[in-house]
C-alpha cells in the first residue's frame, strides 16, 4: 500500500535539489560572483562618484521575483548594470559626500566565510569559537577607545543601533519608569546625530526633556552651559540623566569636549555616552587619541566600524563600561535555550543585545585586522585627518571660497561667495552642479544657518591625489558659475 506522504516526499527530493548546488556548481557560482566584483573593482579606479539612474526601475521590475530562474548570468548582469553603476559610488576614491565607506576586501571576505559557515554567533554555548571572536573584536576596540577589559559590548548593524543599544542600557541603569520620563534630561547639541533623537523615542523616551547645548564657534558643546544646565534640572527637581557627546559630528566632524563633558556628567550623576560612530576609530592613531582625549571616560561608546574601520555595511559596535548594567538590560531565559541567563565563560551576544541569531560579523573586522594586523589602519586614519588638513590648507588658497575651521578630525566645511545674490541658493547650484558632473561626490549642510558644502575624508581608496582633484573640480566649477 503506498503512503501518501512517502509518495509526495520522493516527488518533492529531486525539486529541492537546486538550494544544495554541488562542488562544480559552486566553483561555477563563485566564478561568476568573482568576475563580476572584479569588473567592478576595475571599474572602480577610475570610476565617477556619482551615475545618474538610467532605467533601472524598469529594469528591475522587468524581472520580477517567480517560480522560473533567471540564472546568476542576468542577476549579475542586472547588479552591473543597474545597481552597480548607478547612484551614490560610495567606495569611489573621489566620495566625499556623508560620510565615506570603504569595503575592505578582506572584509568583505570575511562576511561571506561568515555566511557560508553560517555558525551561530549569539551564543556561546552554540559556537564558543565564533563568541571568543566577537569578543576578542569588542576587547580590541575597547583598547582603542582606552576602556578597561571588564568594559563589555555588542557588534551591532550599524551607529544607529549602537547608539540605541547604549541609551536602553542608560535608561535600565538609572531605573527610570514611565513615571519618571518627563522628568528625565538627555543633553546634546543641535550637532548630535538624528538617530539619538530616533533611539530615545524608540526606547520609549520620546517624552523625555532634550536639552540643546549651545556649540562654540567650531560646532563643539560648550561645556559651562552643559554646566548650568544639568545644575538648573536638578534644582528643578529633574533627573539630569543622559549626556550625549559627539566624537565626530557628521555635519563638520567636530569632536565635542569629553573631559569637560566627563567631569560634568560625573559631578551630576548623569549617564555619560559619546557618539563616535565616525570618529571613534581615529584613536588608533597618536594624532587621534588626542584629540579624542576623555573618550576613556564615557560610561559607553558607540563606534561604526563600516566606517572608520572601513568594513563593509553591517557592522557597528556598542561598548559599555558598567557590564552588569547592560546585562540587566539585555538578559533573558527561555526554556529552548540551555542556562540562558546564566554566566558562562564569555559572554553571549544574546545576553547584550535585542537581537537572537544573527550573522557572525565579528569576522568582518577579525578577518582583515588579523591578516593585516592593525598597522595599515592606522596609517590610513593618521592619512586621513592629515589629508584634512592638506584640504582645508589648498581651499584656504581658493578666490571666492570661505573656509570654515580647521578640521578636528577629517570633515572640511567651505562656502563659495558669490559676488552678489544669496549665498546659500549659490552653495546649492554648486552643490547640483558637482554632483551633475559626477567626478566628485560632495553633500551639504546647514552650519550656524549657512549653506556650507562638506568634504568629509574617510575611503580608504582617497590619497592626496584625489584631494588634488578634488580641489581642481571644485575651483572649475566655482569659475564656471561665477562666469
Ligand atoms: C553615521 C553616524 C551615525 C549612524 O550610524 P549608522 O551606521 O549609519 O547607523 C551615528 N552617529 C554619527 C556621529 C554618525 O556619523
């Protein structure tokens, strides 16, 4: 008598077959994957910054997710043609817009041993290799940012997660309740990043008091208003809870006073976290570390290792000094997970993090911090906050261009003037009129109320030749408008 589940299940084996592709399949697959990265790599050394989009919505739609392949050939060829090339060329040596990312080779290649490998990496009892690395990774970047060994930490997705990772764990600390939220002060400047204001109302604070801290002249927190303000919270009867510093700031690359800002905190009691998703890695290098000075006093950090540390997208880092804290706000039991909630040898991801499984991303930084060793990074850091200093020298030398500060670390703002008419609707013609060209990619912001454009300085692919280019555009196209 046949079983009808018998039946069925010899039917659908063979149709499975294609998820499991065999060693000469593979090798075919990576062939092609390899081919097609180094197309773009090649490409990529001489290529714009910026493409306009020309039919990919149509492209796209063209092959719409079915039952019947389309082969790796056309999927590839529709990532060339219309993702590869088109829009923002964010690893382009000649990007200077937001802020630059790099994608490391190796990186990259470590996330794709991490994916085929596919070990589980939020528990230490499910892969304790993959979680020693992890946290080999975070004690690594604690060193860097001078945090003590018992600091602990999660490998995020990004700044964003990291700073909310970090303001959950500043929340639980300080026992704040419901009741208590609309009497909690956060203080920041109107320079902090707006995934801060996101986190807080992510995290449930959207009510709580947010305190501008007026900034100097180079767009720093002022740390006597820091001081008065916290003071007058708590002679109101408020909480002065949370103290955000920027190590960094996106707009002008402005790294806020953190001893200051660390007295002062500690003076009142208030949870001390600094945003230095972009700056944070500069202290891998002398030159950096002082300018960072008083990072080391944060009670936590967020860093963007996608960014400073030139990783691919997908990996961001939360460090916390106080480990108890962020355990308390992150552990959990479940009964499918053997002794969740109890204290193994190394901590587990899980027991730090919202996140249960997740990739194994550590090994996008373990992999080329290990077969590079961290020399490289740090000269590539101390390349960048020179070639910053060499950019603002060269359009300091420019007619018609107004030069903002010199750079804390390697975002430089400037303004072009124009003889007459409104400055800022000028900034913006020269703003459209770069990015037309596409050679350079450059953004704005606005600065005290101006228009300024940004040369944020950060690809590992930018030397002093781009610089040089760079310069030479902008001056063309400022002479072009001004004609
Ligand atoms: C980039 C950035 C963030 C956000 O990080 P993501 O990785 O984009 O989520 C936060 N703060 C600062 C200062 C940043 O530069």
């Amino acid at each position: 008598m046949s079983d009808p589940i018998i039946d069925r299940l010899r039917v659908l084996e063979p149709l499975t077959r294609p998820l499991e592709p065999r060693a000469e399949e593979r090798a075919a697959l990576s062939r092609a994957a390899v081919a097609h990265t180094e197309s773009f790599l090649s490409w990529l050394e001489t290529a714009p910054a910026f493409c306009a989009d020309e039919g990919s919505a149509a492209a796209i739609a063209d092959a719409p997710i079915g039952r019947d392949p389309i082969g790796m050939e056309r999927a590839l060829s529709l990532l060339s043609h219309h993702v590869d090339g088109n829009g923002q060329n964010t690893t382009a040596s000649g990007f200077f817009a937001f802020i630059p990312v790099g994608s490391l080779y190796h990186g990259a290649l470590g996330e794709f041993v991490a994916a085929v490998t596919n070990r589980f990496s939020g528990n230490f009892l499910a892969c304790p290799g993959a979680v020693r690395i992890e946290n080999q990774v975070l004690r690594w970047l604690a060193s860097v940012v001078g945090y003590p060994e018992t600091s602990v930490g999660n490998l995020t997705s990004g700044g964003s997660m990291a700073n909310l990772t970090a303001i959950v764990v500043a929340r639980e600390a300080a026992g704040l309740k419901a009741r208590d939220f609309e009497r909690a002060v956060v203080y920041l400047t109107e320079q902090a990043h707006h995934c801060v204001i996101k986190g807080l109302r992510v995290a449930g604070l959207g009510e709580c008091v947010q305190r501008r801290i007026p900034i100097d002249e180079r767009f720093r927190m002022i740390p006597a208003a820091l001081e008065v303000a916290m003071a007058e919270d708590e002679r109101a009867g408020r909480i002065p809870w949370l103290v955000v510093a920027t190590a960094g700031t996106t707009d002008a690359g402005a790294v806020d006073p953190l001893e200051a800002i660390a007295e002062i905190s500690a003076r009142h009691s208030a949870w001390f976290h600094c945003d230095a998703a972009y700056g944070g890695p500069f202290a891998l290098c002398a030159e950096g570390r002082r300018i960072l000075c008083g990072i080391e006093r944060s009670d936590s950090v967020a860093l963007d290792p996608h960014k400073g540390l030139f990783v691919p997208f997908g990996v961001g880092a939360v460090l916390v000094k106080n480990a108890a804290a962020m355990r308390a706000a992150y552990s959990f039991t479940a009964n499918y997970i053997p002794r969740a909630g109890q204290l193994l040898e190394e901590p587990s991801p899980m027991e730090l993090s919202p996140e249960l499984s997740r990739p194994f991303r550590a090994l996008r930084l373990w992999l080329p911090l290990q077969v590079l060793g961290v020399a490289p990074f740090e000269a590539a850091l101390e390349e960048k906050l020179l070639l910053a200093r060499y950019a603002h020298a060269r359009l300091c030398t420019l007619d018609g261009v107004e030069v903002g500060p010199e750079p804390d670390l390697s975002v430089v703002v400037f303004r072009a003037l124009p003889r007459r008419g409104d400055p800022d609707a000028y900034n913006a013609r020269l703003e459209r009129s770069i990015q037309e060209d596409g050679r350079i990619s450059l953004s704005s912001t606005m600065l005290s109320g101006l228009r300024y454009l940004r040369l944020a300085i950060l690809s590992p692919r930018t030397h002093k030749d781009a610089i040089d280019h760079a310069i030479d555009i902008i001056r063309e196209k400022i002479q072009a408008l001004a004609s």
